[in-house]
C-alpha cells in the first residue's frame, strides 16, 4: 500500500467511513497519521492508516470538535 492510497472517508465532519461503505468525501490517505485508528461509522472496519502512539488503551473512536475528524 502506498501513503497516497485513499483507505476511506470523512462525511460530515466527523463520519468515518471505508472505501466499501462510501466513495466519497474528504479522501482519508494510508499514510495520514492518527492518535488510535478509525473504524468505520457502517460496518466496523479499522481503517489501515499510520497509528502515531503505541500501547494506548483507549479504544478505536473519534473526537470531533467542530472542525472535522481527529
């Protein structure tokens, strides 16, 4: 997989969704760094994308605070 590849969406600020569930939106890039993965908003996938912390036990969900995903 390339950093380039798109490996799913954000729909409404804040929605995650993979490739199979949605085909548009702002593109999510494999290489885009993230605290702990996305999963999918639809069927539960865990979007493949660079994890910049490690050991965390925080489980895989997003904080959107108005200004989009992260």
């Amino acid at each position: 997989m390339k950093a380039y590849d798109i490996v799913g969406y954000v729909l409404h600020e804040c929605d995650v969704f993979c490739t199979d569930c949605a085909n548009h939106g702002y593109p999510i890039f494999a290489g885009s760094e993230w605290d702990v993965a996305p999963a999918c908003d639809e069927c539960g996938d865990v979007l493949d994308v660079a994890v910049i912390t490690e050991g965390s036990s925080t489980p895989p969900t997003m904080m959107c605070q108005g200004g989009g995903a992260g």
